[in-house]
C-alpha cells in the first residue's frame, strides 16, 4: 500500500519554507478529478451548468 503523503519531503515537517503550517487533509491528491466523476454518473443526473470557484476563504 502506497502513503498518499509519501511524495511529502519528510524534512519539512508540517511548515512550509515561509514557516507557515500546511494542513495534509487538504492536499491536492485527496480528490477526484471532477470531469470523471461527472461522466461516470450521467447515467443518474443531468449537468445544467457547471460552476468554478472565484476564490478561497480560510480562517
């Protein structure tokens, strides 16, 4: 079984250069590529628009 955080530079820890601490459940490699997901499930809805996000607010 392959870590998905394997690709992580061990070194780092949990800061990255600028010192500022990055949160492993919200790494890119945690989701599903949109596009599959949708075409996989036409079968169940149809897709009227679809939407991108403009922006990220995190506290």
């Amino acid at each position: 079984m392959v870590c998905v955080f394997s690709r992580l530079n061990p070194y780092l820890g949990n800061k990255l250069k600028g010192g500022e601490l990055f949160d492993l459940s919200e790494s890119p490699l945690a989701y599903k590529n949109i596009d599959e997901v949708i075409e996989a499930e036409l079968d169940l809805f149809k897709p009227l628009v679809k939407l991108r996000p403009q922006g990220v607010v995190k506290r």
